[in-house]
C-alpha cells in the first residue's frame, strides 16, 4: 500500500476524525499533515478555538504519522504548548514531524497553525506500538 492509498484509508475508516471533519492531507516516511475546518461548536466560552480540539488536532496528526511504520499505536506522553489563542481562526494546519522511530516507540513533534500560519500549539508526542493486528498495511 502506497502512502496516499493509506492516507486516504484513514480519512474514510477514523469515524472520530470524520464527525469533527479532521482530514489527513498527506502521509510520508517522516510525518503526516492534516486540516480542521473550524466549527462554532469548537469554541471556548471566549470564542477561541478550545484547547481540547487544538490538542485532538495534534495527536491525531502525529498518530497517523506514527501508524504509518506500520503498527497501530497509542499515545502515551505528550508535552504540548498553547502559545496563540485561536480568536477567528477558520482553518487548523497541522504538521508532524518525526523525531525517533525506535523499536516500541515513536516520538513526534507536532505543530498546529490557522489560516494566516499563525502557531497557535506545538507538542512533542510519543507513542507506543500496540502488538494487534494492523488493519492498514503498507
């Protein structure tokens, strides 16, 4: 299976990552990106993006781009910085990037972006390869 044929396998079967109207943009051997439309449900009391949502935006990114070595995995650290407040933001961006592919786990560093590439979070993700069978193969 090719990265994009992948990719595309994830958008269709994530049925969280659907309902919020997450889509992963692209996969690669270093890391994955991804786009969130905003919603008014997605805002805090101030009318800022909630930080829930701006962290489920992150793990997701770095999960698919740690999925892609080929194992399913699950988030088990994280260090993750709100540096901007999504005040009318429309769009996330998120990117990952890849730090360590080891042998149980994979670490990442994720960055989340509006529309006028503002960085509104940033975290370093790890995760840890599950041993069950993986429904996506490359």
């Amino acid at each position: 299976m090719t990265f994009d044929e992948l990719r595309e396998q994830i958008n269709r079967s994530n049925e969280y990552s659907s309902r919020l109207g997450l889509v992963v943009t692209s996969i690669d051997e270093n890391g994955a990106k991804a786009e969130l439309p905003v919603r008014e449900a997605y805002h805090n009391p101030f009318h800022t993006v909630h930080g829930g949502i701006l962290f489920t935006v992150a793990d997701v990114t770095g999960g698919v781009a740690a999925f892609s070595n080929g194992s399913p995995v699950c988030t088990v650290d994280s260090d993750f910085h709100y540096l901007n407040a999504g005040l009318g933001t429309q769009r996330l961006f998120a990117s990952s990037h890849k730090l360590k592919a080891g042998k149980r786990l994979l670490v990442y560093d994720v960055f989340v972006r509006d529309e006028n590439g503002v960085l509104l979070c940033k975290g370093t993700f790890t995760y840890s390869k599950l041993n069950i069978p993986n429904p996506h193969s490359l």
